[in-house]
C-alpha cells in the first residue's frame, strides 16, 4: 500500500516510517518540520536500506496539513491507500500559552486533513490520540470503554475535540474507516540509534529529561511529587517503546481493509512504573547516576496511568514485546550517538 504519514518526520512518525517501509509500503511523509529535522527522514531511509538491502520507497514533502491546496496536489500527485496523522502540536505547558496555534494546527489541520482525504476518494485514516482523553479515569488499568474524562489544558481537549469530529465523519460516510490510537507513554529509540525523540529546548518528558542529565547536559531531575499513593510516592506511567507503538499502527491499517466505521484501542503495555524506577533503568543502561530531587507535584498530573491493552491484542493481533532494559538502553544509544539530537549535522 502507499501511506501518507503526516509528520513523518517526528518522534513517533519516524519511527513508524521505518516499519511501513519494512513492511514494504510505500511512504510518502508530509511535515513542516516545525518540530523536527529533514535527517530524521535520511536515516530512515538508511536504517530500511540496512535492514532490507533494497532502497527504501520513501518520498519527503515538505508541507503543511492546513494547507489545503498543496493537501489536494498530494493526493493528485500520489495513489495514496491510507493516511497515518501524527502531525500536531504536543507541549502541554506551550498549549496552555498558545491554545489557538494548539487548535489550528491539532483541530482545523485535522479537519483540512480530512477534507482533503474526503475530495481525493481516501477514506482510512489512523489519528494519534492520547490517553490524556481519559481525563482522570475511575480505576486502572484503563479501558477503553471508560468514559471521556475532562483533560486539563487545551494539548488534550484538541485531542478529543479530533476524536469526536472523527466519529461525526465515520457516521456520515460508510466509506470511512478510522482508527484511533490512544497512546500511553512512548519512550525509548530505534534500536540502530540513527533515531529517536528530539526535544526542542527544556524536555517536558521524563524520559528524554531523565537522558539529558545523564549525559551531563542538564543537573538533575525534579521529580514531581513524592507523596502520590504509589508503591514509592512518585507518579506511574505506562511506558511503551517507540518501536512496539510504530508497530502498532501496521496493525491498525490492516484491520481497516476488512473493516469500517471506528475503532478505538489503547497503545501500552500493561504495566506502570513509576519515576525513580525510570531513574534507575537509565542509570543501569547507561552506568552513569541520574541525579534527583523531590519537588512540588505538576499541576494536572494524575498519580498513576496504565492501560488494559487486552483489546488490541485481541482484534488487531498486536501487543508490546519490548520491556523496559531495552527501552532503556535504546534510549542511551539514542543519546549517546546523538547528544545534540539531529542538529550535529547543521539542521533541524
Ligand atoms: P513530534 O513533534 O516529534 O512529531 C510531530 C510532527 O508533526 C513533527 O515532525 C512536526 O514538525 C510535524 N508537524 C506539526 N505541525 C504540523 C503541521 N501543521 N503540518 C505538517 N507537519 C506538522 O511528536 P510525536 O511525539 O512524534 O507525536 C506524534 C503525534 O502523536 C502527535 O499528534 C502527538 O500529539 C501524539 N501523541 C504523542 C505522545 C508522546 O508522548 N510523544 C503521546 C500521545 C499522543
Ligand atoms: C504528559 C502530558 C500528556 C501527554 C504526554 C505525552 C501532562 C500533564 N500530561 O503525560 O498530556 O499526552 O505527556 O506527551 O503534561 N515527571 C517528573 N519530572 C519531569 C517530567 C516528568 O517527575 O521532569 C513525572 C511526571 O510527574 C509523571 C511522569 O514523570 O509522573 C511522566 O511524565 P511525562 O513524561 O510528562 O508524561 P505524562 O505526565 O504522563
């Protein structure tokens, strides 16, 4: 099939781009790269040419989602089979400062997606959501026939301001099939370390903090709270690795060749960690100690988070196989090989 992957060039759709080539798709990625850097998409394409040993069927447009007209020159131009969306806007604390740039871009790139995919006849579509729609869910591990929760800052309400503008659309057109993929929390790198997450500026993650000041790059962590009812008193997540949930989204598009209508899965593992146990994974993989200190809880974090992943597994075959040392040691390669991330080589 040919795939359009629209922000291609990130964290996760790089990621996703390597599997889809693997899987011999063809890749066309649209992305301004407003948050990321055009080699992302050279070591894609070499990472495929190592692992495959044939060139990889990969075409880079340099663009934007809201964009209309150069969204309908795409589809001209290409015989796309199904669009994968990952491009938007993800900092919370920056969505608290600039909600209309969050809603244009997350919202009305979305629905200019998506009106472009309705003209051009391409009706499947997979959509980046988030467990954050979960607002603050009544028990773990979370299911997916939770209800919608009240997400905290305008990141998460333009997820599921897109989800629900997805569900109109599949209840106005038989012809569309959507799969919405609610991520957990994505850490680790590709295993080659060519890729992996690059934060502009102070990483609002833990992971890529956590990584940051192992290399000397920043002091020490602050952990947000060490007085939540968990097993130590900081917060736990769910941390999937980057390759497990890239692969997740082959097996989204192959459910939609039998299917339509909507489909919603969580993308995790099961399992929750908690901060200090994140702390000790990457000073085990990378020998180095990872100076902490407790402080205040972040406003809007929840205790803990972790999914139910049972249905996944069970209609699309997938499921996490990739525990947390490798994350962890992927990870440190990432950022070992890469300590300025992709700007080494003078862009991005
Ligand atoms: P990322 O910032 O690394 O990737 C997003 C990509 O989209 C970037 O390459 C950026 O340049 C591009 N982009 C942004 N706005 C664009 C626009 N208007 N037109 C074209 N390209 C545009 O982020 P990521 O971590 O890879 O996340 C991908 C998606 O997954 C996002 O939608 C994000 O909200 C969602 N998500 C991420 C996480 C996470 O923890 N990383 C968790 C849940 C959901
Ligand atoms: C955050 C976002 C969520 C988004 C997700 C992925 C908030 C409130 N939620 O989730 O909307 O979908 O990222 O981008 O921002 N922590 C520290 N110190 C740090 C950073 C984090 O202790 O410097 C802790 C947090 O308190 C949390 C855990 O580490 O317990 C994970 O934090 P983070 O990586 O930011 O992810 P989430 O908060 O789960």
């Amino acid at each position: 099939m040919k795939i359009l992957v629209t922000g291609g060039a990130g964290y996760i759709g790089s990621h996703t781009a390597v599997e889809l080539l693997n899987a011999a798709h063809d890749v066309v990625v649209l992305d301004n790269y407003c948050n990321s850097s055009a080699v992302a998409l050279e070591r894609v394409a070499k990472i495929v040419a190592d692992e495959t040993g044939r060139p990889a069927q990969l075409t880079a447009v340099e663009g934007d989602i809201r964009d209309r007209a150069a969204l309908d020159t795409l589809f001209s131009e290409h015989d796309i089979d199904g669009v994968v969306h990952f491009a938007g806007l993800k900092a919370v604390g920056e969505s608290v400062a600039k909600p209309l740039e969050y809603y244009e871009n997350n919202v009305g790139g979305s629905i200019t997606l998506c009106q472009a995919m309705q003209a051009a006849g391409v009706f499947n579509l997979v959509f980046s959501s988030s467990a954050t729609v979960y607002g603050e869910p009544p028990e773990m591990p979370i299911r997916e026939d939770f209800p919608i929760g009240v997400p905290t800052n305008p990141y998460g309400r333009s997820k599921l301001m897109v989800e629900e503008v997805l569900q109109d659309l599949a209840r106005s057109n038989e012809r569309w099939s959507i799969a919405l993929l609610r991520y957990f929390n994505p850490a680790g790198a590709h295993v080659s370390g060519l890729i992996g997450e690059d934060p502009q500026g102070i990483p609002n993650n833990l992971v890529p903090y956590i990584s940051q000041v192992a290399i000397g790059a920043r002091k020490r962590l602050s952990v947000f709270g060490g007085d939540y009812p968990t097993t130590d008193g900081t917060g736990v997540r769910d941390y999937i690795h980057v390759v497990d949930l890239a692969k997740g989204h082959l097996s989204a598009l192959n459910w939609m060749q039998g299917n339509s209508g909507v489909g919603i899965w969580n993308l995790g593992t099961g399992l929750g960690y908690s901060v200090l146990d994140m702390v000790r994974g990457l000073e085990k993989a990378s020998a180095r100690e990872v100076p902490y200190e407790i402080v205040d809880r972040r406003p809007g974090d929840i205790a803990e988070c972790w999914a139910d992943a049972s249905k996944a597994a069970a209609e699309l075959g997938w499921k996490a196989e990739l525990g947390l040392d490798q994350m962890m040691a992927d990870t440190w390669r990432w950022q070992s090989m890469n300590p300025d991330g992709y700007k080494k080589q003078g862009q991005g």
